[in-house]
C-alpha cells in the first residue's frame, strides 16, 4: 500500500542513518541543502547493527569532527580518554609504548560506547528541523538515472517513492545502494572473528589501551569510562572461527581464566564479563567509490579488521569531506549530485581510503604471521619503535588520516 502518490523530492538521500549517516546529516544540516535520512532500525532498538555493544576508539581528528557537530561535550561526558597505548607481542620481547604527554597531547584518542555515540547522534538530528528523518524505514529499491535518483521505501505506513539529486551510501558492508550502482566489491576474508565483551578487572584504569598480537590474533583492551560500578574494559578479542566458538561458548569464569592466560598480569585479574558478542572478520572494499547520482561512505564503501580502531575514524572523515565538498557545490550553485562534485569528492579521498587500507591490513598480516624470522624482527621492530620519537609521531598522525590535505571538519575549522 501507498500513502502518498506524488513522491517527494530531496537533494540529497542519505540511505542507513548509522554511525557514518547520521554524522553526515548533521554535517549537513547548515547547508541549506533539504535532506532526509532514512534508516532500518531505530537507533535505540536492540537489533540497531551499528549501534550496539561495541565501544569505539575516536582519534583526535574525530574529536574536532564531532566539536564542530555540537555533540562532543555530551559524548566527552562518557568518553575514556587514551592516555598511552601499550602494543605487545604474546610469547616475545618486542613491545612498544606511545605517550600522549610526549606528543604534547592530551588524550591519544577516546574510547566511547556505540550507545552512546547513536543516542547523541540521533538526539541532535531529532532537534533539527532542517532534516528529514524516517525511521524506522527500510530503502526496498533504488533507481539511479542521469536525472535523479528514484527510491522505494517501506515503512509502518507501507510503501513510498521519493527522489533525490545524490543518493549516499551508508548502509554498511551490505550495501543495497552499491550493487544498484553495479559496483562490485572485493572480499579478502582474515579466518578471524572478533569477539567483543567488557571486562572488569582488580586494577584501577589508568588510561593505558593495550594491543596484543598473539598468534590467533589481534587482542585490544580499552579503557572505558570509570563508574562507581567499578573499572570497566572494552575487550576485542579477534580468534580463528573454531577458537572463537569455543571460546563463545566458555561460562564467564572460564572464559575469564582463557583471556587472563592469553593477556597476562599487566591490567590486573579479572573479575566480571559483560555480555559477549561476535564478529567475522574480514577486509571489503568496493571497486569504486561514486556512480550516477550515488556516493558510498563508510562501510559501504571500505570495512576494515579493527585492529587499529580505524573503520569509524575513516568513514566519518569521509563524510566531513563530502560535507565540504556539497557545502562548496551549494556556494558555486552547483548540482550537488553532478558527475563534477562527485569527481571532486573522489579525487580528495583516494589517498587516504588507500593509505588507511593497506596499513590495517598489512598490521594483521605482519603479526599474525608465525615464521620464526618474521616474528624476530617483530620484536626488532616493536623496540625500535619504542625508542624512536619520530615513529610515534607518524602514528599519532595516522589519527588524522594519511590524506595530503584533511577534512576542514577534522582541522577544527566550519565546513567554508
Ligand atoms: C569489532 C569491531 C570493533 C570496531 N572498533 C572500531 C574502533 O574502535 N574505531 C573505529 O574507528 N572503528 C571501529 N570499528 C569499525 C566501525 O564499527 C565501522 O567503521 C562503522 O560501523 C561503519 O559505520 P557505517 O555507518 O558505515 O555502517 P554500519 O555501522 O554498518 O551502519 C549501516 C546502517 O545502515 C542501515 N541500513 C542498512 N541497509 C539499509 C536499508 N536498505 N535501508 C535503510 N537503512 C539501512 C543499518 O540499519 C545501519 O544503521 C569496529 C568494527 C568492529 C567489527
């Protein structure tokens, strides 16, 4: 059934209101342009895939992004702040150490629940009348054509048609809009699976992210906020699928007693399991990032192996950059979903979706590779970067992203 024949017609649709979506619509949303987002699941629903029991690691670079969204001093209330990180090497001698303070930083990133980011980011899209909002709404079909863009969705009501000049692609990894787009995607499967929990532990948190690389796979222990229920973790715990199972299937003081085993002394013994879920890893990116009246951002357009927390960090520099580009399409009184805007946007963002990529995925293959030669210089490589500043300081920049030139957003600056 229909409820409205005549569709409406939008400059830009913002298909999947997650994590990347609902940041671009803010963005957005001082722009003039009419917007509507249009999202599956509501944000507060237990079945939201974005917003759900993950924590997540913002660089500083997302900080500023989310500064000049207005939401940072509400999400900084919730935030654990990352004083130092600590990399490691299960069964070696190599380990690292990165130091805010010797950066002359404050925090080298922070840690905030995805609850959390979703309950901000949809609280402050709800107190803004300049965007459209339907959810929950799920994109059925999309029609892109040298015209405009034609969509069929389906909510409480029924079916709807509505138009729009650019149609952006944030519905994830499985995005809809990117096979109507015809681009393909490459899938490079890691035979890991990401299992993801809170853990509180006897020890006061004292800032510290830990990284260890064992030979199953990449572990992260982060810090979150600390409560009065005591100093909680957020645990990433990436195995191989059968290892993973088992582990799934552990009662919280086995699986406790596993983790201990595999992680150590160093941030104390634990003593509580939150709920755990899983993950199956692996490295997707699409053959081409615009189309006809189409853009893909964020997981739509390049899902990444958490190790190095990078995914969100990526995609939200995506859309602050698409932001930036629609907002100076408006200023020159260009269509914002031309084949020239969208040119521009893909040129700017190339470097820095390719660098991001082939440093993630080269940091999972290097340490889960169990050659003995490989594993020695390993070590070299992790103490020599411990005694090297200027090493550290190329990592602190991969939090703004391997780009020449960053998004306004992510320099603290408006989008013109
Ligand atoms: C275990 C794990 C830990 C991670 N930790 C970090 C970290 O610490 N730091 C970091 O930067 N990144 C991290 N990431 C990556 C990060 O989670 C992703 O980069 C991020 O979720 C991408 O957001 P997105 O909005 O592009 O896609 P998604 O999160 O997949 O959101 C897509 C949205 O689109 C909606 N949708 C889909 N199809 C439709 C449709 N047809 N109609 C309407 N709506 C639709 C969905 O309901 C959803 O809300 C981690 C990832 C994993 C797996």
């Amino acid at each position: 059934m229909s409820h409205s024949t005549a569709p409406v017609i939008f400059d830009i649709a913002i298909v999947g209101g997650g994590l990347v979506g609902a940041s671009l619509a803010l963005a957005l949303a001082g722009t003039g342009l009419s917007l509507v987002v249009l999202e599956a699941q509501a944000p507060e629903s237990e079945s939201q895939p974005s917003f759900d029991d993950r924590t997540t690691a913002l660089g500083n670079g997302s900080r500023r992004v989310f500064e000049a969204l207005g939401i940072w001093s509400k999400l900084a209330e919730e935030a654990a702040p990352i004083r130092r990180i600590h990399v490691s090497d299960a069964g070696r001698f190599g380990f690292a150490r990165v130091e805010a303070q010797q950066l002359q930083l404050d925090a080298l990133g922070y840690v905030v629940s995805n609850r959390v980011l979703g309950r901000e980011l949809w609280s402050a899209l709800r107190a803004t009348p300049a965007v459209t909002l339907r959810m929950p709404a799920q994109v059925r079909q999309v029609q892109l054509a040298a015209a405009g863009a034609t969509l069929e969705v389906q909510d409480a009501d029924g079916v709807s048609m509505l138009q729009a000049r650019l149609v952006v692609a944030a519905d994830g990894a499985q995005s809809l809009v990117r096979r109507v787009a015809g681009i393909g995607a490459q899938r490079n499967d890691y035979a890991q699976t990401a299992i993801v929990t809170t853990l509180r532990t006897d020890q006061p948190l004292d800032g510290t992210a830990h990284e260890r690389f064992t030979t199953q796979g990449p572990m992260a222990l982060l810090p979150l906020r600390s409560t009065r229920q005591g100093n909680w973790h957020g645990l990433v715990w990436a195995a191989a699928p059968d290892e993973a199972i088992k582990l799934l299937a552990l009662d919280d003081a086995q699986f406790m007693q596993q983790w201990q085993q595999a992680f150590g002394w160093r941030a104390g013994a634990a003593l509580q399991l939150g709920r755990r879920a899983s993950y199956p890893l692996s490295l997707q990116q699409a053959d081409a990032t615009v189309a006809t009246r189409a853009v893909l951002l964020g997981n739509a357009s390049q899902a990444l192996h958490p190790v190095a927390g990078q995914g969100f960090n990526l995609g939200l520099r995506d859309a602050a950059e698409l932001a930036e580009v629609l907002a100076e399409a408006v200023a020159d009184g260009l269509d914002p979903g031309s084949a020239q805007v969208l040119a521009r946007f893909e040129a700017q963002r190339g470097a820095d979706r390719q660098g991001v990529v082939r440093f993630t995925d080269a940091l999972v293959r290097v340490f889960s590779d169990t050659r003995p030669g490989v594993a020695a210089l390993r070590d070299l490589g992790l103490l020599a970067f411990d005694l090297l500043p200027a090493a550290k300081q190329a990592l602190s920049r991969v939090s703004l992203g391997f780009g020449t030139q960053t998004p306004r957003l992510t320099r603290g600056q408006a989008l013109r």
